[in-house]
C-alpha cells in the first residue's frame, strides 16, 4: 500500500540498472513511500560495460535506460520519464585509460550528445544531460569538456529541452546560463544536478539534504528536488535511497511548505520540461 501524500513527487536525477542494481525494486520503494514521478538519467556508460569508439556506440546505454522507465510506468501513479547524454567523466576514461587526445574525447562526447538528441527528437526522452568534470583536470580537458557541454546546450536549443548538468560543486553557473542563452536555450531550462539550496542561472535541481532544502523553500525561486540514487550493490550507501524525495515532502509538509511543495514538485517540472505532473497523475 502506497504512502499517498496528496501532491505530485517528482526525483528529478536518480539512475535505475536492471541487470547489475534494484532496478524496478527501488521504484516500487519510491512508489510505495509515496513518489509519483521520475527522471530517470542513464548511467555512465562504462558502469553499463559499454566502450564506445563512435557516438552509435551509447545505444545500448540509452536504451536500457528507455526500457527500465517503460517497467516503471507500469508501476507508478506518475509517470517516469528518461533523460539521456553523456557523463562528463568520460573524458578522463578515454584520455587517461584509453590515450585519447583531448579533442578526440571531445568528438566521441559530441557524437554521443548527437545520439541522444535523436531519442528527444522522436520523443523517447524529454531531456538531455552533459556537463563537465567536478574534479581537477587538464587546461586542455577542461576547455574540451566545455565544448561538450557548450554542444549539449546546443543541442537543447535544437530540440527544444531541457539539458540537465553534472559540474564542479558550486552556487554560481551565471556563465554556462549565458552560453545557453547566447545559442537559443532558455537558462531556466537548464538544471543543475546535485545542487544547493541557492544557484545563480539554471534551475537548481537541489540533493533531498534538509538544510538544502530549508534554503531553497525560504527562498522561493525555481527548484527541484532529487536523491542521485546510483543503483549501484558496489556502493549501497552512496548518496540517497529512492525513497528520500517522498520522505522529504512529508517533512516539508509537517513544516508548512506547502508553497515550496507545488513549486518544485508542480510549477518548475512544468516551467522545466514542459510536462504536467498533476495531468499526468492517476489516482
């Protein structure tokens, strides 16, 4: 029996992997805690087995991703949605492990971002995701990785969607809003995974921590909330469970968020992606 909180519950990045993880087990969890809705990113393509030598190559990646939400439609009240790219990390498997020059990761990247726009253009995903690494790197892979990510926003425009990034810890990616900006992509349609409670240009897509939270509904602008689930048994305590976000809204809803409550979970996934997520719910 599920834990019906009276409000659409939207994680906004969590990975689900049917053959190595919980897969549907952890959306059951999320739907009996009360969770509605997902955006279900893919995995880096290297925890998938996957290593690609052309972008063609990230189908299988993507593709697992599209048919795990197609099990966890059947499952949710909601619905789930996928959001595919390129894990910026890449970069350092092809230069450091794989020898490639810095420009040719770049290329690969690109190509990979290209097949996945394929899938929003058909309507198989509503989101992209890129970004750049959140450790240090190289000045040369540093300027490749923001030409991936600078691609990726391009490619957003193109289609018309959302682009969800991976960056270096911070309160402050005014720039990367302007790059998006500069080339057609609307900066609120641009989200920070693993974000604060504050951000200046995208969307913050704000990690399910109390005191992130508490931020972010005094505040009043635009977020979103997530877990960063990696399905991964390897690492069973990395980051949150899926039923975080459900739990969170609860605690939220205890103190009287409710404002906070629809604007993360109702208004910025509509001003974000474009869907409805109380249109979408079955009761």
């Amino acid at each position: 029996m599920s834990d019906d909180l009276g409000t659409p519950v939207l994680d906004n990045h969590l990975h689900l992997d049917p053959e190595h993880g919980r897969g549907i087990e952890a959306v059951k969890d999320f739907a009996r805690s009360g969770g509605t809705h997902l955006l279900v990113v893919n995995k880096p393509s290297w925890l998938l087995g996957v290593e690609p030598q052309e972008g063609d190559d990230f189908r299988p990646v993507f593709e697992t991703t599209i048919d795990v939400v197609a099990s966890a439609n059947e499952i949710l009240s909601g619905r789930a949605w996928p959001v595919l790219g390129v894990h910026p990390g890449l970069v350092s498997k092809l230069v450091d492990d794989r020898d490639f020059a810095p420009d040719e990761a770049r290329d690969l990247m690109q190509a990979g971002l290209d097949c996945a726009a394929e899938y929003v253009a058909d309507g198989e995903a509503v989101a992209l995701k890129t970004g750049r690494p959140h450790y240090d790197v190289t000045d040369a892979v540093w300027d490749a990785s923001n030409e991936v990510l600078r691609h990726g926003l391009e490619l957003g425009a193109d289609e018309d969607c959302a682009v969800q990034l991976h960056t270096e810890g911070t309160d402050d990616l005014s720039e990367v809003a302007e790059w998006a900006e500069d080339v057609g992509l609307p900066a609120e349609k641009v989200v920070k995974h693993y974000a604060g409670g504050r951000l200046k240009g995208p969307t913050p897509s704000v990690m399910s921590e109390k005191d992130r939270l508490e931020v972010a509904a005094e505040r009043g602008d635009p977020f979103l909330m997530e877990t960063d689930f990696v399905d991964d048994p390897d690492r069973p305590g990395a980051v949150m469970g899926p039923k975080t976000v459900p739990r969170r809204v609860r605690w939220m809803q205890e103190r009287e968020y409710d404002d906070a409550i629809r604007n993360a979970h109702v208004e910025t996934p509509e001003r974000v992606y474009g869907f409805d997520t109380t249109a979408t719910l079955d009761r």
